[in-house]
C-alpha cells in the first residue's frame, strides 16, 4: 500500500492522537514532528466522505494550523484502490435530509478544506482514484504527487451535479482552460500521466514509492524557514485574484510579519 506504512521504520510516525477522536481518518506525525500526516480511512466505500469524516478532516486541519511545531500537511488515502471517490452517495441515500449545504461551507468545505485557506503547505499524495470531491480535495492542496495508477475526474454532470466545491473553480486556474472544460463538462476521467502532462500534478512516481516521495517532498519545505514558507504561499495564493499591478502592491500580512519577525532577530 502507499500509505505510511511504506515509510523506512527511521522515519514512522512516534505520535498519533488516540481513538475515539478519529473514526474515520488516521492522523500521525512523522519523526521529525513537523510533518502532520492524514490518511482518509474509508477504504471499504473507496475513502468516500460523508459529514462525519469531513468534520474530523477540519478538525485535523485545525491541528495542523495551531501547532506551532508542524509545518507541512499531506494527505492521502487509506489503501491502492482510492485517493478520495467523493462523497459517500450511499450514505447521503441512507440519511435523507441530513446534509445540509450551509454548515458544509461553515465548516470549512468538503473534507472541511475545500473552502477555507490553510496558512501552511499542503500535499496530496493520490494513491488512486481521486474522483469527485476527491479531486477536490488534491486542488485545495498545493502540491500533488500520484501514483502513476492514479485517476482525475469530475463525475459530477453525470449524475446532474456540478462539482462546486472549487472543482470547476480551482481547475479552470490550475491547467489549460480547454483541458479543465474537457474534464468538467464531459465527466471523463485522465490518467496521471495525462494528468502530469497538463500540469495537474506536481510528481509522477510508481505506488510503491508514493509515501516516501511525499514524505521527501515535504521534509524539503518543512527544513525551510517556517515563515518565510508561509510568506510565500500566501503571496502566491492571494495574487491569483488580483492583476499583477495590484498584487505587487498588495500588503501581504505575512510578508509583513516574516519582515518584522527579521528585523527582531527571530
């Protein structure tokens, strides 16, 4: 499996929160204590999340911005069958009239990410089918490393939906616009390598050498100075909505706190 699992004993997890806080996701920190490691743990729905699941993911993404110890975030899936299939249509079939659309947002989106910005690097390490709210998911992260068995797709307008939770949204900003329009509109899915090709993904890297590669990856950004990172993703993020006349303007108040912090001698 790539999942943490394939990590060289050195580098396991010495941490873990203790059940019951987690039901349906694992959360570890690797042992360097500044990578917080999240695998979605549904692998008999194929990592599909229902509310549930989303609520401990926000959770876990509130750990990660409130320890001031971790510095990086990945996420992956449980299993090589499954990144994320989306959410669990099954359940919502089982509970009607439980989901209700607002406290999803409140709640920070899908997967409780996909509507809010994490202030510290994030990766998805796809191990396979990322569909749905599981691409989503990838999207809302900064960098992507797939397995090359890995598969992107918006599935949605198959089933008369939309894929609203920034996955029309973010696409349309991440590759060519007529390779987003393809995937959105006709409900195809793309292997990793097309999706490498397009630029979707970040690495290309057989399953078996998935865990280590993320963990590489962001041991890399997590050996970098902290709030010069944070700095940076935030100039990066928030220039996307502004020409490039405003956002050289802009004030980025993490720029402006990595300066001040310099100037202190932090």
């Amino acid at each position: 499996m790539a999942t943490l699992n394939t990590i060289s004993p050195a580098s396991r997890s010495y941490w873990t929160l203790p059940d019951p806080v987690w039901e349906f996701i694992r959360v570890e920190r690797l042992s360097d204590g500044h990578i917080l490691w999240i695998t979605i743990d549904r692998p008999e729905v194929r990592n599909a999340l229902h509310p549930p699941a989303s609520e401990e993911l926000g959770r876990a993404w509130d750990l990660l911005e409130a320890e001031a110890d971790l510095r990086v975030g990945v996420l992956t899936g449980a299993g090589d069958r499954a990144f994320c299939a989306g959410f669990d249509l099954k359940w919502a079939q089982a509970h009607p009239g439980k989901l209700d659309q607002r406290n999803v947002a409140q709640q920070g989106g899908f997967g409780g990410l996909t509507a809010r910005r994490v202030e510290k690097p994030l990766i998805a390490a796809v191990n396979g089918a990322a569909m749905g709210g599981g691409l989503e998911l990838a999207l809302a992260c900064d960098l992507i490393v797939a397995a090359e068995t890995a598969l992107f797709g918006l599935p949605e307008v198959s089933v008369g939906l939309v894929a609203n939770a920034g996955g029309v949204q973010r696409l349309m900003r991440q590759v060519p616009a007529k390779r987003a329009m393809r995937l959105i509109l006709t409900a195809e899915s793309i292997s990793a390598q097309e999706a490498f090709d397009i630029g979707l993904i970040t690495q290309l890297v057989p399953l078996d050498k998935l865990a280590n590669s993320a963990r590489v990856l962001a041991e890399r950004i997590a050996g970098l100075p902290p709030l010069a990172v944070r700095a940076a993703k935030e100039a990066a993020d928030l220039s996307q909505s502004l020409s490039l006349a405003e956002a050289l303007r802009y004030q980025y108040p993490a720029i402006d706190r990595l300066f001040a912090a310099r100037n202190r001698g932090d």
